[in-house]
C-alpha cells in the first residue's frame, strides 16, 4: 500500500512539473513572439508639440495723484491676489564705497515699521495665510505679498506699512550684517561664487555693475544706518515706483484698494536725483585673462566674461535664444565639457539683461588640472556658434526650454505679475507678455549666427579662473600670454584693479 500511494504521489508531482514546463514554455514562446512584434525602442526623445501662445488678460493702469503708478490684471481664474511695489533702483544707485546697501536696504523693509516689530509683521502676514518678501536687484527694490483673495486688504495694508514706514532698528541692521558677512566669507573661498565676482569687475570696471550686488566684506562693514535711511529716502518715493496687482480682484476695487493704501504715500518736493549710474563696459576693452590663485582649492572654476545687452536691445529675443541652444543639461556647453569629456559635473552661460547692459557669462567647474582645457572648450563653442547656423533639429528643442520656462512662470499669480512688473520696469509694452512665444519662434537660425558673431565675440572676452593655479597655469600661457596673477588673499573685489593697495588696505 505505501509503494502504490508512493508510485501515486512520483506520477503526480511528473505530470505537475511537465505541466509547468509545458506553461513556462509556451509562456517562453509568446513572450519571445511580442517582443519580436514590439517596436525598438526610441533613442531620441520625440519632438516638443507646437507651442500654445498663453493669453494674459490685458493689463488696465491708472496713475495715482502722488505719481505711483498703478497696474492691475484681473484673473478669476485663481482664488489669489498678489501685489508687488516695485522701486526702480537697485543696486546700481549703490556708492562706490558703500556697495550693498540698497540690496540691504530692501531686505530691511520686512523687519519693523513704526507701528509693527519684526515679529508681528512675519505673525500678521502667517495669520492670514499670506507670504510678504522684500529685497533688492540691479535695477530695482521690491516688496510683495501673496494672499488668498479674502485677505487682499489687510496684507495690502502690511505692504504698505512696510514699504512707507520701515524703521531700520539698529539691532536688525546688526543681525543682517553679520548674515551678509557670514555669506561673503563663504562666497570668498567658494571658486564658483568668486570666479562670477571677479568676472563682473573685470567686465565692468569701476562703473556700477561691478560690484557684487550684496556688497563686499569691507562695505557691508562700513554701512551705516544712515546710509540706509538715505537710500530709503532718496529712492522709495510714489513717483519712482510702481504698484502691480493680479488675481481675483475687480479692476475697480483694486484701483480704490491701491488710493487707500498707497495715495497718502506722499511725493517729496524735491525732484528725483537724476542716477549718474552707468553699468556699461569698463573704460578698457583691453582682453583680460585673470587667474585668482586659491591653493588647495578641490575644483577650478572657469568663467569665460564678456558684455551682453540690455533688456531693450531689439534683438533680445535672439539674445536669449542663442543662450539658450548654449545652456541647460542638452545645451552646447554642458554637451561638449559634461557629456563627452566628462570635465565637469554642469556647464551653463547666461545672458543677464538689465537696463544697462548687462554681462554674458560662460561658465564650467572642474578639475585644477583641466581649467585650461575648459577655457578652450568655452572659447571654441561661443566660436562655433558664431561660425555654422544651428540645424532645426538642434533649435526646436532650445526654444521649447525657453517657452516651457516661460509658460510655467505664468501659472502662478506671483509670476504672472512679476513678468507684467518688468516690462513696465524697463519701459516696454505691457502687452509684450503676450507675444513673447511669437517671438522667440521668430528668431531663425542666421539671426541667431548674427547676434552671437556681433555682440558675443571671443576676441574681446575675458577668461577668469579661481582655483589652484600651479595645475593649469602654463598650460593657459600657452593660449593666452598677458595672464594675470592676483593670491586670494591680495584679491580685493572693491577695486578693478582686483589687488589690494600695498600697505594692505582696499582700493575703496
């Protein structure tokens, strides 16, 4: 009996495991029959669909009687409002002594009035669900909220408050101090962060744009609060600034919402101080090739320097589309020095249009040993777009980037009014906004050969390197004879001449 039951349970378990054998096979077999039906799979991503021009609802403005222009674009579409006062100075009103101080000045505002201390204002504004920020760029000072649309008048009021009647306490301007100090001393030994300061004093000299927008160690230390306070007083005027809001807001409310608020901000008698500013190229056109020696440095970073344009030069759009083909991870740049030579962990450029002109940087951290290498690969790629035209199937993809860019910046009540605030901010068209992918589609192949042949030649380009120079230097004396040696610890980022004075005190 146990030998039946035994030969029973073999038989049993033959016929199961044939049976799986026979499942798995055919199984085997249908797999192999789809796989072969399946098409290869793609080695290029498919091409961008056809862009979609956005339609921002057109811009109505009003100027108040004290000269505060007024700009609202209503949009139902969202359940907030955002509003931003906007002070058409920034850092290049800075004094060349005092650079930092209107980017210190703007991040002030936030931080006591004469009837709110800092924590009220940052607990008024968590109250109502808003968020309220200030600070300050190169050509303008800005504060601004963002509040679901039930609470626009009260966090309107703050925004007021906070831009009319800051105080400026001593102790607030001490805190800030050191948060400036304490990111300077880190952006000193950062070779990325050194390399776009010095490239900016190298492009523009002495003249406003070359200073760091946040200062430097020595001038933030030399601020006063009366610095600031003038700055305050010269430039946050109704006549020199302009009140954007967007959201779910009626025009008409918005407009009396803004007299209210902003109408009793009153206009000093006295004219604006014309701003002898001018952020345009240093004196010399002179090629610079500047090497800041930082031994020990784990990386070199290699800035290829140069002016761009302004943000109302008529080929701006063939500006940014040129950038574009050259930056982001499948632009030219990081193609050539990441993806096939794998010199550097990211390379970029960008063109920072202002109201003057702006700089042009090409940029890429790597290795000390291969800095000269990079410059090379720099210089080579602004060449090589100024020599051949761009083949359509390299062009489609880059102005996807800067439309899909654009497109997303919209999608938020912040961004849309941000967008509609520097047009009016650089005196264009409000009704640009809606343009703005027709004419990046418009820019072709030759335009953008043209642009980068004109205004983006190598022949006047500056090169800076920040890193360990006994690992590139030779090498870059071979490409570039009038190469100069400035220590980090002798740099001095408060002159052009980048080297600090003899006795060991700056330049400024």
């Amino acid at each position: 009996m146990t030998r039946i039951l035994t030969r029973l349970r073999f038989t049993a378990l033959l016929s199961a495991t044939l049976m799986s054998f026979v499942v798995g096979f055919a199984g085997d077999a249908r797999a192999q029959e789809s796989s072969a039906a399946s098409p290869a799979p793609q080695e290029t991503p498919p091409p961008p669909a056809a862009p979609r021009s956005p339609t921002v609802p057109k811009p109505v403005e009003r100027t108040l009687g004290n000269g505060l222009r007024v700009i609202v674009v209503e949009n139902h579409q969202t359940p907030l409002v955002a509003a931003r006062l906007t002070v058409k100075n920034g850092g290049e009103v800075d004094p060349a002594s005092l650079s930092g101080v209107a980017d210190m000045t703007g991040s002030l505002l936030t931080k006591g009035t004469k009837t709110r201390t800092a924590p009220q204002i940052a607990q008024e504004i968590e109250a109502l669900g808003g968020q309220l920020n200030s600070g300050a760029g190169w050509d303008a000072s800005r504060a601004s909220v963002n509040v679901i649309s039930s609470k626009t008048e009260p966090a309107m009021t703050i925004l007021a408050d906070v831009v009319e009647n800051p105080v400026f306490q001593d102790e607030e301007i001490e805190r800030l101090r050191q948060q400036y100090l304490d990111g300077l001393s880190v952006g000193m030994n950062s070779p990325g962060t050194l390399a776009d300061w010095v490239a900016s004093r190298v492009v523009f000299g002495d003249n406003a744009y070359g200073h760091p927008v946040a200062g430097t160690p020595e001038s933030i230390a030399r601020i006063k609060r009366d610095d600031i306070t003038a700055m305050h007083a010269t430039y946050y005027r109704p006549d020199n600034a302009m009140l954007v809001i967007g959201g779910d807001i009626k025009t008409d409310d918005a407009f009396k919402l803004a007299e209210r608020l902003f109408g009793g901000w009153a206009k000093p008698s006295t004219p604006l101080r014309a701003s002898s500013a001018k952020g345009a190229t240093a004196s010399s056109d002179k090629q610079r090739i500047v090497v800041v020696d930082m031994p020990g440095a784990g990386q070199a970073a290699v800035v290829f320097a140069r002016p761009g344009i302004a943000r109302t030069d008529p080929e701006y759009f063939s500006g940014i589309v040129a950038n574009a083909v050259l930056s982001g991870y499948s632009g030219r740049l990081n193609q050539e020095i990441r993806i096939k030579r794998g010199l550097s962990y990211g390379a970029r450029s960008s063109l920072d249009v202002r109201r003057d002109v702006g700089p042009f940087f090409a940029s890429a951290q790597t290795k000390n040993q291969s800095g000269a290498e990079v410059a090379s690969l720099l210089v080579g790629e602004l060449t090589r777009l100024s020599s051949e035209a761009v083949s359509a199937t390299e062009l489609t993809p880059r102005k996807a980037v800067l439309i899909g860019g654009f497109g997303r910046s919209l999608e938020t009540t912040e961004g849309m009014i941000a967008q509609i605030a520097s047009l009016a901010l650089y005196g264009l068209d409000l009704v640009e906004i809606n343009n703005y992918i027709n004419n990046v589609q418009a820019v072709t192949p030759a335009g953008i050969q043209k642009f980068v042949g004109a205004r983006l030649g190598v022949g006047d380009a500056n090169i800076i390197i920040v890193g360990d120079a006994k690992d590139f230097v030779e090498p870059l004396r071979k490409q570039f004879p009038n190469v100069e040696i400035v220590k980090r610890d002798e740099l001095d980022l408060n002159s052009s001449t980048l080297h600090k004075a003899a006795d060991g005190a700056t330049n400024k």
